[in-house]
C-alpha cells in the first residue's frame, strides 16, 4: 500500500513538473505584445498581464519549482523501490533509470514541444497557475539565481529571450528559413542593423561624379544641365569645388522661368537655397535622422580637412536600407558584368564587400569602400590601363581610365588559381571507391 502511495505521489509531481516545464517553454516564444493579446481574451488577465510585466521573475519560479518536484519525485520513488528490493544498489540503479526516462519524455521533451506549438492556448489556461508560484515563492527563487550568479564565473545574463544584436539576426535568419518571415524581410532586417555602422562616405556621390553649376551661369543654362543631368537639385560652386555657394532647385528654377519670361539672364544665385554639410565620419542613420529634422534632401559631406569629399541625397540613405529605388528618369546603370565564367567586368565604384560577394568570399578593407579604390591602394599610384594587382586570391585589372586625372571608371575581377584550386577542392565531395582485383 504505502509503495503505491509514494508511486502514486511521485507520479502527480512529474505531471505538475511536466505542466512547468510547458509554461516555460511557452513564455520563452512569447513577446510581451502576445502577452497583452492573450490578456484582453483570458479569464486570468490579471495574472497574466502581471507575468507580461515581470517575465524572467515568473521563469524563475517555475524552474525552481519543476526542480523541486523533480527531486521529490527522484526521492519517493527510490524510497518505494527500496522496499521492493532487497538489495538497496539494485534500488538506486533502477531508481535512477526509471526516473531519467520519466523526467525526460514527461518534463524534459514532449511538454516543451507542447508548450512552444501551443503557447497562446497553453498561458491562457496555466496563467493562473503561473501567477501563483511567483507569489507564493516570493523572492526566494531570484534569491537563488543569483547566489548562482555570484558564484559561477561570468557575469550572469539576463532572462531575456534575446540578449545580443547577433542572436536576434539568427532568429531571423531561422524564421526566414522557415517561411515565416518573407527573404526581403530578412533583407530589410538585416539592413536596418547595418546601417547604423554604415558611415556617410560609404554611400555618398564621390566629389568627381558631383553634378554642379557655376555660380557665374544663369538660370537658362542651369535649367539645361538639370535636363541633361536628370537631377532635381544642384550645388552652386564659386571659385573651385570646395567654394560652395548654395543649392539650386530644380523646382524653384522651372518656377521662375515660367512666371518671369526673361527670367533666364539671370545668374543662379538669386535662387540660391543655404547648402548643408555633414562630416564623412558621421553615421548614416543620424545623418538621415538630421534631413528628416531639417526637411533637407542634399547634404554637402565634408573630409576631415574640410574640403568637399562628395553629397549625400536622402534617396542615397534610404536606398542604402530598402535597395535601389528607380522612377521612370532614372538611367539603368549596370555595375557588373560576367564576361565569361568567374571573370567580371566591374564599376570601380562598386563596393568592396560586393565585390568579395561575387566570388563568395568576405572582402573587407578599413581605408577603401570601393573596388578602385581597393586597386589603387594596392598599387601605390594612379592606375593605368592593364595594371594588375592580387587581394585576397582576386585578380584585379584597371580595365578603363578616363581623363588627364585617369580617372578610373571599371576594373575587371577574376579568381586566382590558387583560389580557384581551393573551391574546387571544397566542392569535389563525391567519395570515391576501390574494387579489389585478384591476379
């Protein structure tokens, strides 16, 4: 009789662990918004929107608790089996294997697939329940989380399903994996995190591929390089390139020419707007919070010596986040060709990590952002067509140069050999077999 007691008694405390165990699992997939959903439909809401408010103290609970009845359950069925046997090792041994089988599949595995599958349904139901362990341990289970804290090496981490910048793009990795999340969404995610490491001189227009107006022109002359250009808005220089004067609109010039026919004799500069400017060393996501707060478009990027390095539009920074952003004046620009395979004619002003993409490698540099800039460092000097240098097991060639300045527009990329040997190795996995021969 009092065998099947102790049984009967272990049996309820695995149960109970097993419902724990459930509970925690599910409000490991659960966000706080979810929680407050679950509340406004649940007979529990109070309870549960108390668990949404303190999530890591109510965890804590329950794994004590599951911990506790766990051992109590170890505990009374040993003491039952010791009746049974008369040999009291053959007790713990059968004890141990009984009790390792049972905790696994009753608490350790299927409650938590349950409870991850059926979270919603399952905290609207065990809330209660949950809200109850947390008040009635108090304190006592935060009390020992960090004891353990303080005496396991490392600073402990927090309850947080998420705790770092890298664990979250793994979750979306995974759900992108899964469908759950559309590969643009992925993208976008992804983009969103790296723009904030993303510095103003990664994604302006270069000061040599500026479209500017004399401040000596008239507004007729600017209203054809606006046409010719296909821009919206221009800087108006002085003296040199760094002599800024203003910005000149597009809209303000088309303006003035049709409500003042002899409009088009007069200089620019009677329609000049104040020009902006922005370090190249500022980052992206505050640059682009900066134009938002100063209703501005175009920013003048200045190097750290003070002169001109290139502008920054706000379509530059919002391309950077969701992709190219093309509209029926836009010209189609193609920045890479594959001229035969694994060969590629390139713009130099394709950046570098897209450019280490193309051969599936990661290609980085901290004093260039550009694939001619990347040749040209290595060379040490101004290309010249048919200079070659080798980064990173990637040919490189100045394939064309523009103008006394040689100015370079397209490089050509190929693997090396060496790296070509190497993929080549990895991608021969086709095992291969010997049949035995007799003479």
């Amino acid at each position: 009789m009092l065998v099947a007691v102790l049984l009967a008694v272990a049996f309820v405390l695995v149960v109970g662990g097993g419902v724990l165990a459930a509970s925690d699992a599910a409000l490991s997939v659960l966000s706080r918004a979810d929680l407050d959903e679950i509340a406004r439909g649940a007979k529990r809401r109070r309870a549960i929107e108390a668990i949404g408010d303190d999530v890591g103290a109510h965890v804590n609970a329950l794994n004590f608790v599951r911990v506790l009845a766990e051992t109590a359950a170890a505990v009374l069925v040993t003491i039952a089996l010791v009746t049974v046997f008369d040999t009291w090792w053959v007790a713990l041994i059968v004890s141990a294997a009984v009790m390792t089988a049972v905790s696994f599949v009753l608490v350790g595995s299927s409650p938590r697939s349950v409870g991850r599958a059926h979270a919603e349904r399952l905290i609207a139901t065990t809330g209660g329940l949950v809200r109850a362990v947390r008040i009635v341990l108090g304190p006592l289970a935060g009390l020992l989380v960090a004891i353990g804290d303080r005496v396991t090496p490392g600073r402990g981490r927090s309850a947080s399903t998420v705790s770092s910048e890298e664990q979250l793009l793994s979750l979306v990795d995974e759900a992108a994996e899964s469908n759950v999340l559309e590969a643009d969404d992925r993208e976008l995610i992804h983009s969103v995190f790296a723009f904030s490491d993303t510095l103003v001189r990664e994604v302006m227009v270069p000061r040599t591929d500026m479209v500017t107006v004399d401040g000596a022109d008239t507004l007729a002359g600017a209203m054809e390089q606006f046409l010719v250009a296909g821009v919206s808005r221009m800087p108006v220089t002085g003296k040199d390139s760094d002599d800024v004067l203003g910005v000149l609109y597009l809209r303000d010039v088309s303006r003035a020419l049709y409500e003042r026919p002899g409009a088009g004799a007069e200089p620019v500069t009677t329609l000049l707007r104040p020009a902006g400017f922005v370090p190249e060393s500022k980052a992206a996501d505050d640059t682009l919070r900066a134009m938002q707060a100063g209703r501005n478009h175009l920013l003048l990027v200045v190097d750290e010596y003070g002169g001109v390095a290139g502008l920054v539009t706000m379509e530059d920074l919002i391309e950077e986040l969701v992709g190219d952003i093309s509209d029926e004046y836009d010209r189609a620009v193609v920045d890479r060709v594959e001229l035969e395979p694994g060969v590629w004619r390139v713009s130099a002003r394709m950046p570098v990590d897209e450019l280490g993409d193309l051969f599936g490698i990661e290609l980085d540099d901290d004093d260039v952002d550009t694939a001619g800039g990347l040749l040209v460092k290595e060379l040490g000097h101004l290309a010249t067509r048919g200079d070659r240098v080798t980064v990173d097991g990637i040919v490189l060639v100045a394939d064309r140069v523009e103008g006394k300045r040689r100015h370079l527009v397209s490089v050509l990329a190929e693997r090396t050999d060496a790296l070509a040997d190497v993929e080549r190795a990895f991608d021969d996995t086709t095992p291969t077999t010997t049949g035995n021969t007799s003479a």
